[in-house]
C-alpha cells in the first residue's frame, strides 16, 4: 500500500534552516507529481510547493518563494523540502502528498 513518511520537524530560532524529507513507497514514485502541504492551529491546510514527475518543474506558494526549495530523488523514492530564513508564521504541520495520499506530518516549529 502508498506509504509517505515524513521526517526532518523541529524546533528551529527565526531565520534557522530545516530540511524536510518525505520517504515514499507503494507506488511508482517517479512518474507522479508530489507536494508539501501545511495546516497551522486554527487554519486550512495550504499548498506550500509541488515538483512534477518529468523535468522537475516546482512550484511554490507567494508567502514561501525565495526560502523554501522542493526537490526530489526518484532513486531514493523520496521528496524533499529545504527551508530557509524560516519565520514564527511558517510554524505548523508539514504534510507530503501524492494523488490522494498524505503521510502522517511532521511539525515544524519556529520560535525564540
């Protein structure tokens, strides 16, 4: 069965780095387009980046572009995404998600 699992979280000072990674397995990873989602408390689940299967193309969300890059290893079946000059606002859940898959999330904490 389609498994994403999430690791990297943490609790990281303003303007710190984290580097997220997403291991997939049950499915052909490298023919489908993966994500990164967030739901902060209180909030809707958002888009934060997507890479397509072929040629890499990404795509990133306005409140995030310029910090934050989405990658993939399509030999190691897994997603990853770098995140820089992290801010208090980018505190929440980061979710990976495939199709109609989501893996179980990882939280990312940034606060002095």
């Amino acid at each position: 069965q389609v498994q994403l699992v999430e690791s990297g979280g943490g609790l990281v000072q303003p303007g710190g780095s984290l580097r997220l990674s997403c291991a997939a397995s049950g499915f052909f990873f490298r023919i489908n387009a993966m994500s990164w989602y967030r739901q902060a408390p209180g909030k809707e689940r958002e888009l934060v980046a997507s890479i397509s299967a072929v040629g890499g193309a990404t795509n990133y969300a306005d409140s995030v572009k310029g910090r934050f890059t989405i990658s993939r290893d399509n030999a190691k079946n897994t997603l990853y995404l770098q995140m820089n000059s992290l801010k208090p606002e980018d505190t929440a859940v980061y979710y990976c998600k495939t199709l109609t898959y989501w893996g179980q999330g990882t939280q990312v904490t940034v606060s002095s």
